[in-house]
C-alpha cells in the first residue's frame, strides 16, 4: 500500500507537468515507452512519477539507477533479473517492488507474455541524474 500511497500523493499535489511522451533510458532495449506524468524537485531530491509500458518480447535492457524507485504493476507480468542471470521476481497485475540504487544492482525487465506490460514508477534521485544508466548484459543468455 506505501507505493500506491506515494504514488498517489506524488500525482495528488498538483506536480502533474502534463504528458511528455520519452523513450526508454536502458540500451539495448526494445518496445519500451514511457510516459512522465509528473516530477518536482525537493532539495537534493528529484520525484519523477512515470508510467512504463514494455510490449510483448520487449525489454528494459541492462541497466541500473542512481536513486531508488518504487514500482507498481498495472498491466503484467513482468519478468525481473538481477545481475547474476537469476529471475528475482516475476511481477502480476496489482504487485508492486523496489529497485535499489547502485552499478551493484544492474538488473533487466522483460515482458515474456503476449500482452503489453504497464507499471507505475516514482524514481526517487539525486537531483539531475538520468532516469536509468546503462549497463552492459553481465553475460546472462538473454536481453
């Protein structure tokens, strides 16, 4: 419930800046869209509330973050890996997750169904910094 909350309090205060549509930071990524739907910034602190849809066969690419994001599931499952080639979850429709920050949390999201994935995201960064860094595959069979 806290993601949902904060989401919803992140869109609530009147931050919404409008629709701007932006590609998916990760690389090599494929069939990513995404959606900021509102951002502020708050001392050091930068809020970005973004709505990601990852089409069928698409993926994030490897990649990491500088800050650490909080993500609800609209639309799903996603398929999440960590650095080490491990699926760490498999996220539905209604399930929500935290991304830590860090080159030590290098990770990659893929949609292995036939429907569009779609999540809610409030990333939660150091002022300036880009959404996500990419970051090579550390050598795992997949995208």
């Amino acid at each position: 419930m806290f993601i949902r909350g904060a989401l919803s309090a992140v869109a609530a205060g009147g931050l919404v800046i409008g629709l701007i549509p932006s590609a998916a930071d990760a690389t090599p990524g494929s069939g990513v869209t995404g959606t900021i739907l509102s951002q502020t910034t708050i001392g050091r602190t930068d809020y970005v509330l973004r709505e990601i849809t990852i089409q069928p066969d698409g993926t994030t690419g490897w990649h990491f973050h500088d800050g650490t994001l909080y993500a609800f599931v609209k639309a799903g499952p996603l398929t999440h890996s960590d650095h080490d080639c491990t699926t760490d979850g498999i996220y539905k429709a209604g399930a929500a997750f935290t991304e830590p920050s860090g080159t030590d949390h290098v990770h990659v999201g893929r949609n292995l169904g036939t429907k569009p994935v779609v999540l809610d995201v409030l990333y939660v960064l150091p002022t300036g910094s880009p959404l996500s860094e990419d970051a090579p595959n550390p050598g795992c069979p997949f995208q």
